[in-house]
C-alpha cells in the first residue's frame, strides 16, 4: 500500500482495529477547493489491509451518505465537512463487522431507557423534528435528550421556538446520517466517555511501529 505524505489533518483515530490484526486505522481531513473532504489511512503494511480500508470507507458510504471520489476520499453531497458526524461515522464503520453488509440506519429506534420508541422525521432545509411515542408524562424529557445528542454528535442547531427540532446547517438533509446518529443520541455521554477513552489509548504510528 502506497505511502500518502500529505495526508491532512487527523481528526479520528481507532487505535486497535478489532476487525483486522488490531491494527490502528485513523481518519483525516483535507481542504480541496470543491470543499472539505475525508481519508482513512492506516500505515500498516499486512496483506490485505487495502481491501480492510477500502470496506470500512465503503461502510462510511452507506452509513453516512457520503459519495467517494477517484482519489479515495469521502464528502458529503452537500460540500461541508460536517465534520463531527463525518467522526462519529468512522468510529461506527470501524465497529461494523466487515463480514456483514452494510444498510443505512432508518429514522426511528427504541429508546431503552424510558422503552419509548423515537423517531425522526425530515421536514425542510435540512431540519428534523424529534417525536416519541408513549405517554405523555416525560415525554418531551426524552425529546430533549434526544435533541440535545443529535447537537452533540452531529454539530446540528436547535431551532428557536422549536424545541423539538434540529437542523444542519449546510441547509440540506442527511437522512443516513441522522438514522446514525439517531442510535446513539440517547446515550451521548457514553459516547463521549468512549471518545475520551480511545483518544488516550494511542497515536498512529510509523510503518516500522506497526503491529
């Protein structure tokens, strides 16, 4: 695998890929005139690995609705960066089993901690309004909870006088993305705790630090 010198700027980073040797995989991202746009790479040299890294951009496809280019990088249609979500799609293709195909993520899950089940539907202009279903009583609670994970995960804006929505604002919808980032809104501080916790397991390293 060919050896890329300027690679960007390293926004994300999976220390020990479970799916393949546990070797690191990180994230980048470079500034091209068409607009921001995102490389995985990893130094390693195994047999195989190309194929490795071809499938987890590949799952970034589908997860996040991003379009791949001749020159291996990812962007989202709409042109911006988008750049946490584009983070939190790359920690989640890293999770998905290779071995299993990929599918984008539908705009509703089941909220385990309060048994509602929360949906999210596409209004205009990139906005999203959050609703959950269930008894009224700590209903707009979990809303909240919601709403606040997708501002977190996805750099989304709330929209005055409505508590119940959230936008991007690139001003264009991202369904795939929002059904990705809709799985693990309910239980952001985890999410972050996790972040925390793989930033400070390692750095990417030379190819003669390689596993």
């Amino acid at each position: 695998m060919g050896q890329t010198l300027d690679l960007g700027k390293r926004i994300e980073l999976v220390p020990m890929y479970a799916h393949f040797h546990e070797i690191t995989i990180a994230l980048y991202q470079q500034h091209r005139e068409a607009g921001p746009a995102f490389l995985v790479h990893t130094y390693s040299q195994k047999d195989g690995v190309r194929e490795k890294v071809e499938s987890i951009a590949g799952t970034m496809q589908v997860l996040g609705g991003m379009s791949r280019g001749s020159d291996d990088c990812l962007r989202f249609p709409c042109g911006d960066g988008h750049e946490l979500a584009c983070r939190r799609t790359f920690l989640e293709a890293c999770k998905h089993d290779p071995a299993q195909g990929a599918a984008s993520l539908e705009l509703s899950t089941l909220d385990k901690r309060s048994g509602r089940q929360i949906s999210v539907n596409s209004l205009y202009q990139g906005q999203y309004q959050v609703a959950a279903d269930g008894d009224e009583e700590g209903k707009s609670r979990r809303v909240d909870v919601i709403v606040n994970g997708l501002k977190k995960l996805g750099d989304m804006r709330g929209i005055e006088g409505h508590p119940d929505q959230v936008a991007f604002p690139c001003g264009q919808s991202h369904d795939e993305l929002v059904g990705l980032l809709l799985v693990r809104a309910p239980n952001v501080r985890a999410i972050v705790r996790e972040e925390e916790s793989m930033a400070a397991r390692g750095v990417l390293s030379s190819p003669s630090q390689q596993r």
